[in-house]
C-alpha cells in the first residue's frame, strides 16, 4: 500500500495513493504546479548552494570547516527525494525517477562504512559526531532520510535509497539503543522516520527506538539554553504535558511521532495525552487560518491567547506538521475535527506558502502586513523568514520541500475506509477506485469546483451489491449544508453526514455546502484582536490588500460595518467599511479616547488569504476593527 502513513490499526484506514487521484481543480492545479516546477526549482537551488555537493566532499574526502548550508541542509535533499518518490508514483513522470537515482546516486556515496550519513559532522575538519545534540540536527536529517525511504519502498520496493536508510537507521538503533548514548535531538523528527520505516519494513526494533527517544525527552537531557529547554520539549515527558509549547515544528514533528508510538504499541496514556495537547493548543494556540507559533524569537507557540495577528509566525513547516498529527490523531481516533482542521490549514497555511508558479515561498504566514514588502530577487537568497514577499529560496529553506512532499501526496488526505464503509473527509474534484474490508471494491467519482462553489457530486462508478455507509465530512462551519440523494435533500449538520444503502452505479449523492461570505469572530481573550472580525468563505480566510484600497494608508484606519453581512463577490467578498485618516501627532496617547472611526462608507474587497500578495507587494489584513456605530450583537450577552 502506498501512503504515508500507514499505521498497524485505528478508527479508520488510509487509501492508497494509487486509489485516489486528484483531476484538476484548486488542488489537482496545485499538484501540477509542484510537479513541472517546484520539485526542478528545489533540487536546482540545493545544487547551487552546494548543499548536494556536501554529499560529494564527504564521499570524495574533502570535506573541511568551509561547508556551506546549515546543519540541516541534507534534510532538505531528503525531503526532496520524498517528493520525488510520491510524485514519480502519482504520475510516472520519468524525470522524477531519474531526480531520485541521480540523488540516491551522491547520498549514498557519502555513507560511512558504519551507516552514520552526514555532511556536517564526523569528517575530518568537521566536528565531531553527536557532538552537539542540541542544535546539531544530526539525527534530525535521519528521520528525513528515513521518510523518504518510507516514500521510497511503498512506491518502487526496496531499493539503493531504502538500503541506505536501513543502514542508517540500524546505527542509530546502535548508537542511542537501550545501551548507547542516553540522549535525544534537538529537533525531534528521527521518532516520526523511525516509526513509519518500522511500519513500512515490518520491523518492530525501530518503532521501538522511536518510543525510547519520546520517552527519554522532557527529563532534561538536552542542555539548557537561553530559550529555555522547552523550545525543544525536553522540560516536560511527553505523556505529562497538557499543550504545546515552545519551537512549534518540534513540537509538532513529536506529537505525529507520538501518535505513532502510541498506536503501535497500545499505549493510550501517551495517545490521550496528545489528544490533549491537541485540544488545548487547537482552542487557545492557533490562528483562525490554521496556522501555529506566535512568537518569532523561537519560532515558537506563545501562552494561551497570545495570537498576535502582525507578529504572528506561523511557519509553513508548523501547518505542514500540524497536518501531520491530525491526520494520525483521526486515523486513530476517527475524530473528524482532526479533517476540518487539515482542510482550514491547507487552504490558509500550505496552499498560501507557494507563488503561483511554484518558484517562491512563504516561510512565515502572518496575518497581518503592516508594510507591503519589496519584490523579491528570484535569483536571491532570503536570509530572513519574513513575509512581505514570497522568496525562491531561504537561508534556513525547510518550508519549500515541506510543501513539495505534501503537495506531491496530497490525495493521500481525501478519504478513508472502515469497516462499514468510506469517508469523503477533503473535497476536490478526482476520482477514487478503493476496497471496501473483505475486497469488495468501490469507484467514486467527485466532481466539484470547490472551494469556488458549494456543489459537491459523489458519483458512484461501481460498488458492491450489498449496503455500505458513505460518509462525508460536514465542516464545522458549514451550517445549513444539505445532502440530496436518491430524489431526497435533508439538511446535515457539521461532522459526518452518512448514507447507508446498496448503491447502484451512477447513483449520485450531491453536498451542497453554504459558500455564504460569513464574520468569524474571536474569543475576546485573544486580545489582540479583540474588537476585530475576519470574513471567511466556505474554508478560506479572507483578506484586505492595501492593493485594492483608495490607498495604501486606509488599511490602518479602515474600520467594518460589523451589523450588515459580507457579499459574495466574483473572487471573494466584500463588506462596508469605512476608513476616516487620523492627523498624525506627536504623542499617540490622550487622556480622553482617540477614534478613528468615521468617513464615508464604501464596499471594501477582501480576497482568499492564500492568494495574497500575488499580484505584487501589498500590506494585507486579516481581523479588521469595527465600527463603533454598530457594535456586534454577540450571544449571550
Ligand atoms: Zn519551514
């Protein structure tokens, strides 16, 4: 079976990517993009920087204190081959097979005769291996390289590239085993690599090894640094903390990695705990696009509230590992929240991260430009993780191959199976030819233009003869969706709207999904935003760009018209707001209130979030302020 993960049992069952395609639409499109540009547009900018021939020193012997790229840059070459291996499977692009030949080809010159792989460190002018746990990245890159191997051996088998990770992984198992070095990385990922290359060969000892590493962490094994250790959650074990906190992709890579652990080995005290943390952090430490880490000094979640919308970071990589833990927390639970919040943080984090074209990226994923930024140089690299502009490529570039590999098996998250039948839980237009338990087989065809249009079409190609349950995902937003089906429309309600009957080939089961421009508001102790409201259309979170605006000040002054709807409009919606300048003074602060409320009103557009600053630099917002004249009335109170 081919998928990323592919655990022994849960709720529900994954679908093999060979089961699901994806036939165009605002996915399919995406896909494609990442397939004719981004995959070439990675591999030619590692090229350039000499991270691939970091590879080549270490084989050739020539490795010395001059490397260029950071610790972790042999793990953007194995997110990369990840990529590769899910794109050569979904189309049989033979350029993509050649990408991971010719890369396996220089990775696997560089292994030690002992199975240790690093450019960084234990070659001669390097430091010395493990040296450096806490920010060396060293078995980090290992976790990479055994997701890619993953990739690897449920596309095209066992070969050169899952023959260097075994290796690799047997040293780590020797290395830091029960009786080897009593510590862990400073940036979990080998738990997440180990536990899926344990799956994907059968072989227990490295599920094993995933569990010592979670375990070991949290007692204060990593030095402590001015950041304290819970940037890398070695301050408190993972089974007794109750949200997330500190480096937010760390957090993330350890929770997926958990989740594993937990359902591999029946431990429900280490699962429930990250059903925990899931709660808390979904409800009090994310962002209304899905995106995680308020804080920029360490990349990292802030307290409970602390959800600055201006200073917000929210990583590319934290909404790829966001992703990751839900997707394991529903496969084992079946808890569906766990889809609506992957499908809110594709559309708001993943899908707005890349141009267009696939060749520049968002790192951080603010909601709330201040100042446009400056066009960026396609032919520079970023040294800074900030977000006016998208960037072809980054100092620290670990955002762009995130988003290759998830892009790349993306169909992978559009349904699941269990033994009463099948859940639809993402809508895009594609097609699914599965297996219903005991083989019975099943071909859906989806035809749908969302998120531009509510209309989902579930057509059943084929089916078996007896009754099955076909579910689809209502979203928590989605009030007053319906179903039609077999001449039928009732109304459903948010979770899983589920039809069980003998289907017929060509019958059709129709969700409409209400793409109503709507006010989202939020919890008064996000105080940063307290006050403001955002507009979302069906999964999108909408936005105002100063490029749509009278001009670009009125962004700071616009304030909303909170007591009439948003309209849909062609592209997105628009609501009436209103933007009064304030004379600029010398002291921002009185003893009576300043307003800036007023002016006259006009239509204010707003467009999807993920599709900011596509058409140049721009300042953009997401909350806008609203106007006094027209307080919101809110329930209850
Ligand atoms: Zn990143």
């Amino acid at each position: 079976m081919t998928s990323p993960v592919l655990p022994s049992h849960g709720r529900v069952r994954p679908l093999g990517l060979t089961q699901v395609s994806l036939t165009g639409g605002f996915w399919g499109g995406r896909q494609t993009v990442n397939a004719t540009a981004t995959l070439a547009h990675c591999e030619s900018w590692m090229e350039r920087l000499g991270w691939l021939a970091n590879f080549d020193r270490v084989a050739d012997g020539t490795t010395s204190p001059d490397r260029p790229g950071w610790s972790f840059s042999d793990s953007e070459v194995y997110k990369l081959l990840e990529a590769l291996s899910w794109e050569s499977a979904r189309s049989g692009d033979p350029e993509a097979e050649s990408a991971i030949k010719r890369l396996t080809a220089r990775v696997a010159r560089a292994q030690d005769p002992d199975g240790y792989l690093n450019t960084c460190f234990g070659h001669p002018g390097r430091p010395p291996r493990y040296s450096d746990l806490e920010m060396g990245h060293e078995l980090y890159n290992t976790g990479h390289l055994l997701q890619a191997a993953v990739a690897r051996l449920r596309t095209a088998g066992d070969d050169d590239l899952v023959r260097v990770a075994r290796r690799a992984a047997d040293h780590v198992c020797r290395t830091f085993g029960p009786d080897g070095i009593d510590g862990v990385c400073g940036h979990p990922e080998i738990e997440v690599g180990l536990a899926e290359f344990g799956r994907a060969l059968g072989e227990p000892h490295y599920v094993e090894q995933a569990r010592l590493f979670i375990e070991r962490r949290g007692h204060g094994r990593l030095k402590d640094i001015p950041l304290g250790r819970a940037y890398f959650q070695d301050d408190i074990p993972v089974r007794e903390a109750d949200v997330w906190r500190g480096h937010a992709v760390r957090a993330l890579y350890l929770a997926a990695a958990s989740v594993d652990v937990a359902v591999e080995t029946g431990d429900s005290g280490l699962l429930d705990a990250v059903r925990r943390q899931w709660e808390r952090s979904v409800a009090r430490r994310t962002y209304v696009t899905g995106g995680m880490g308020s804080r920029h000094q360490d990349e990292g979640f802030g307290e409970d509230w602390e959800l600055p919308p201006d200073r917000a970071y929210c990583e590319t990589c934290a909404g790829v590992a966001s992703i990751m833990v839900s997707w394991r927390l529903y496969l084992a639970t079946g808890d569906v929240r766990c889809a609506d919040l992957i499908e809110r943080t594709l559309y708001n984090v993943v899908a707005t991260s890349p141009s267009a074209d696939g060749r520049a990226f968002f790192y951080a994923n603010p909601l709330h430009q201040r100042a446009a930024g400056r066009p960026a140089d396609p032919d520079e690299v970023s040294p800074r993780a900030e977000a006016g502009v998208r960037a072809a490529w980054f100092d620290v570039s670990c955002c762009p191959t995130n988003v290759a590999r998830t892009l790349a098996g993306l169909h992978a998250y559009l349904a699941t199976v269990d033994d009463d039948g099948l859940q639809l839980l993402q809508y895009a237009a594609g097609e699914i030819r599965a297996e219903l338990p005991g083989g019975r087989p099943v071909a859906l065809d989806v035809e749908t233009a969302y998120p531009d249009d509510g209309t989902v079409r579930v057509r059943v190609v084929a089916g078996p003869d007896e009754p099955w349950t076909l579910s689809l995902r209502v979203p928590g937003w989605a009030d007053g969706a319906t179903l039609t089906e077999g001449g039928r429309t009732t109304t459903v309600a948010p979770g899983l709207a589920q039809v069980r009957r003998a289907f017929a080939a060509g019958d059709e089961i129709v969700l409409e999904l209400p793409m109503t421009p709507r006010f989202t508001w939020p919890d008064p102790r996000i105080d940063a935003v307290r006050g403001c409201v955002a507009v979302e259309r069906g999964p999108e979170v909408l936005c105002v760009e100063s490029a749509d605006l009278p001009s670009p000040g009125v962004l700071d002054a616009l304030t909303i018209d909170a007591g009439s709807a948003p309209r849909a409009v062609p592209g997105g919606a628009v609501v009436r707001g209103r933007a009064r300048g304030v004379p600029d003074q010398a002291w921002s602060y009185r003893d009576r209130p300043l307003s800036g409320d007023g002016g006259d009103w006009f239509d204010v557009p707003l467009r999807p979030y993920h599709a900011w600053a596509r058409r140049g630099p721009s300042a953009m917002r997401i909350f806008l302020p609203i106007a006094d004249q027209h307080p919101p009335t809110q329930e209850g109170a």
